[in-house]
C-alpha cells in the first residue's frame, strides 16, 4: 500500500527543435522552439504524463509552461 511516505518521481525532458529538419512536414511544425515532456512517477506506476510546447526561440517561456505542467497536475 501507498502512503504519504512514498516518494513521487518526476522525470522530465527538454527536446529543442530542429528548424532545418526536412522531415518537417508542414510550417505549423516550425513554429515551436521546442517542448518539455513530463512522467509523474509512484513506485513502478506512470501517473500522469503531459507535454507542452514552448515558443521563444531562447526558452524564456520554458518556466511558464513548467508551472502549467505542475497546476495541470495538481489539478488532478
């Protein structure tokens, strides 16, 4: 049994993306910089997973989309 005492993993991933790719099969695909993958982890049991994108070229809006992630599952 699960208590409160059993320690929630969190592994996540920051993928760049690859503007020049021609795989690329449509503009939209471009758009992005990039995304951020997250799996909500208890014991050997996958939770929760979420991915998001994120759009500024520098990744200054990676911390927004990591909050949304967060109140996204918290909201569960």
């Amino acid at each position: 049994p699960q208590n409160s005492n059993t320690p929630l993993f969190i592994k996540f991933k920051i993928y760049e993306n690859d503007k020049l790719d021609p795989g690329k099969k449509s503009q939209s695909c471009k758009n992005f910089a990039g995304y951020v993958m997250f799996e909500f982890w208890l014991e050997d049991e996958l939770l929760y997973k979420i991915q998001t994108d994120f759009i500024e070229p520098k990744s200054s809006d990676i911390k927004d989309r990591v909050e949304c992630v967060a109140d996204s599952f918290l909201a569960l």
